[in-house]
C-alpha cells in the first residue's frame, strides 16, 4: 500500500493552526504541526514531508524563508503558501522562489484542501516522470546490449561513435534481432536523452494514413479534420525520430522524409506554413541474406543514411552470445519469482546454442520466456523442457543433408541421445502405445520413431 502523504502546516495563529488540521484529519495524513517558522526549519531539517502549508507573513523567519529551506534540504516537496497580506509582489516573490500555489485568506476548507492534494498529485507525478527516465536511461545503456562477439562489439562501436552526434543514423538488420533496442540507446546515449524518443511503424499502413501520423494536419485538411493535428515528427521536436521498417513507407512519403532532412522543416496535410522542427531521425531497414543496407529505400534517403549506417547482426551470426542472451532473458524472468530458476543445463544450453533462430533474438527471448512461466520456482532449465522442434527438427534436416560439414557436434549428439529415451517413453505413454500418434506428438515421421525405438530397445 502507498504511505498517506506526509503534510506540515505552518501558521503563528494557534486557531487557525487547529482548523487547518482538523480539514485534513479525514483525508488520512501525516499531519505535522509548527506554529513558527523556526519550528518549522527545525521539523523540515528532521523529518521528510511531501507537502508544507505554511504562512507567509510570521514573526521570526517568514514563510519565504520557510520555503527556501524546504527547496534547499528537500527539493522534492511541494510548498503551498498562505497569507492575507496578499499582494502581486507577495505572490510574484513566492513563485520564484519555487512554491506550487499561493492561498489568500480567507478561505474555504475544502479550497485549501483540494489545493494541497493537486500539489501532492503534482509531486507524485514529477517523481514518478523522473524515475521513468532515470529508469529508461538505466535500461538503455550500451551495457544493457548483451553480447561480446566480435559483429555485437563492432556494433556497439558504432552506436558509442555515433550517438551524441545529430548524424541520421539507419540500423540495417532483420527483424527480431534488436534494432528498437540499439536505437533506444542512441537515443538515451544522446544530449536528446531528456526529451522523446518516439516510434513510428511504417510497415502494413495506408499511405494516407501513415503521412497523417508522420506529419499531422491543419483544419479542414478534409471534411472531418476540423482541428489541428501534430504529427509524430512535432512530437519528436529536440528529440529523437524512430522510423521502423522505413523501406516499408510509400516512396512519395519517403521523398518528404528526405525533404525534412535537407531543409528541417514539415508541412503538415492542408497547412500554409511550414513548421521548422529540430529533429533526430534513426530509421531501421529489413535485410534479408545478402541484399544491400537499405535496399528498400528511395536512393536518396538511402544515400542521407549511408554515412551513418549500422549493420545488426542475426542470431546465426552471433552463436556464441546465446548462452550469455540465455542468461539474461533467465535474469528477466526471474525477477516476478520467489525462488529464481537455477539456469540452462549443459545439455539446455549445448541444444539451443545449436538452433538456426531464424526468429533471432526475439524468438529466443520469447521461448525463455514461455519456459520460465511453465517452470516449478527454484529449479533447473533442461533440455526435457526444450519444444521438441528444438531437439528434433534441426537433427533431421542434418540426418538428411549428412556429411562431415554439416553433422552434429558430439556435445549436441550426447546431449540429445541423452534425453530421447524419456521423451520416447512419455510420448509412447501419452499415446497409450500408439506408435503413429506418438509420433505425431514428437513432430517426427514413423520411420524416425522406430529407429529410436529400436536403438534404445523399446519394444512396446
């Protein structure tokens, strides 16, 4: 449950001292109580509070002074300020010097209630904006790519030598394997950090559609449009762009693209004026086998891109991260579990490490993920755990393409023959001895049941 909010009312008026404490006593605060403002120095200097009420005008120090000390020793709470002296100067003087909101006597119980609750509402919500971007900065470090073969290294040098630059940049790669995540830390590794870094999905959207999302429209653009509307590029305005699967929008729309980027400016649908905007822009672009960076694209934004192009290496090219990616995504998921799973077994870790994931990271991290959920707390990964696509499909493909290039290493072959009888003796029982079905179960064909029957003498 939340803490009540901690308040401290301030007021040299013993009364009047009385009746602001009793307008709070229904609403469940930690009411704190100084009837000077030394005493409130003192109860400020001891103790936290997420909001201060206090009087401005005080023998002694005054509640400006009380709101200067507040904003010295705890900068996050909010100061609302009361007085019955009020002039423009008073109130001028007090915003400046950081209160939330000035309160002039007299006043009803439940104004000054509902004023300090917007200030607490107001505290909670910068709190929690700062702790999202403190947060989104934490998990977008260069750190947070996981990863230490030589193509994530070289990546990885690139995103360091390419992030506090405003150089467009386009992630070149196929999907799954992690473009969203290196163009969140561009941008978080960037001076934009503290403004947006918005996301645009070009990829199965109506021309129509995606040019009104990009670049809004004026009144009256068409019969509905009777207000205005920013695009995605306003909002990105002092931050960053993120245009995934770029090659995917309409080329006319992809020429505007490469318009911002030579004159810095947007016209929105049906606007008279151009909106000049300072914007970063990161696209990301599928490729598949060998075609080009950025085959998709228009030449000339293809061409904008080229100098600050980064190419996002696949899964298969990348073997050796997957233990490391395992163990990460394992990390992940444990975090909801009062007892963590232990890990992968070798034979786990030899089978997947094994696996064309042609689905690459996402797919990896998805099936750690479907694993964990179906895992009893405390225990370990093994390869009995594996989908049996995992353990069968690639040894059959090798089975039927068999030469010294393309045959299993003997880690995998022991760890698999290792676990083919249980599986076989479960399959089996879950078809009450129907061959055919427990075929089926296992994804295999008949013929390739009866050979692993035969080998691990299984007779019924």
């Amino acid at each position: 449950m939340n803490s009540p909010m901690r308040l401290l009312i301030v007021d040299d008026e013993p009364q009047l001292l009385e009746l602001l404490s009793d307008f709070f006593e229904p609403t469940g605060c930690d009411i704190r109580k100084a009837s000077s403002g030394t005493e409130a120095i003192e109860l400020i200097e001891r103790e936290r509070f997420d909001v201060i009420l206090t009087d401005l005008k005080m023998p002694g120090p005054d509640g400006l002074e009380v709101l200067r000390t507040a904003r010295k020793i705890q900068s996050d709470a909010e100061v609302v300020m009361m007085t019955g002296y009020a002039t423009v100067d008073n109130a001028i003087e007090a915003m400046r010097a950081g209160a939330f909101h000035y309160l002039m006597k007299p006043f009803k119980g439940q104004e000054v209630v509902n004023l300090v609750q917007k200030a607490y509402a107001h505290r909670q919500l910068r709190r929690e904006n700062q702790f999202l971007k403190s947060e989104f900065r934490g998990e977008h470090q260069v750190q947070s790519m996981v990863g230490t073969s030589a193509s994530m290294l070289e990546m990885i040098a690139a995103i360091t030598r390419l992030s506090d630059t405003d150089t467009p940049v386009l992630l070149s790669g196929e999907r799954g394997t992690g473009r969203t995540l290196a163009a969140r830390v561009i941008h978080a590794q960037s001076s934009r950090s503290g403004a947006l870094f918005v996301a645009v999905y070009c990829a199965g959207k109506q021309e129509d559609m995606l040019e009104d999302e990009l670049f809004g429209h004026a009144p009256g653009a068409w019969q509905q449009a009777v207000l205005p509307a920013a695009g995605k590029f306003e909002l990105a305005n002092h931050g960053t762009l993120y245009l995934a699967d770029a090659g995917e929008a309409p080329p006319r729309l992809q020429e505007r693209i490469l318009e911002f980027l030579s004159i810095r400016t947007i016209r929105p649908i049906g606007g008279e004026h151009a909106v000049e905007l300072d914007v970063r822009l990161i696209a990301s672009c599928s490729q598949t086998g060998a075609r080009p960076t950025g085959a998709s694209l228009v030449p000339g934004l293809r061409a904008a891109f080229e100098p600050g192009t980064i190419a996002v290496p696949s899964l298969r090219d990348r073997t050796e991260d997957i233990p490391l990616l395992l163990h990460h995504f394992l990390f992940e998921a444990n975090r909801d579990r009062k007892k963590p799973l232990q890990g992968f077994s070798q034979a786990a870790l030899t089978a997947l490490s094994g696996y064309p994931w042609h689905g690459n990271v996402r797919e990896l991290r998805d099936l750690v993920r479907q694993i964990a959920g179906k895992k009893k707390q405390g225990t370990l990964v093994d390869a009995t755990d594996l989908p049996t696509d995992i353990l069968y499909g690639r040894r059959r493909k090798q089975t039927v393409d068999a030469s010294p290039a393309s045959s299993p290493p003997d880690l995998l072959q022991q760890a698999i023959e290792g676990i083919e009888k249980p599986m076989l003796l479960q399959a089996l029982a879950l078809a009450a001895g129907d061959r055919r079905e427990a075929a089926s179960i296992l994804n295999i064909d008949l013929p390739a049941l009866e050979e692993l029957a035969r080998r691990h003498n299984i007779d019924g």
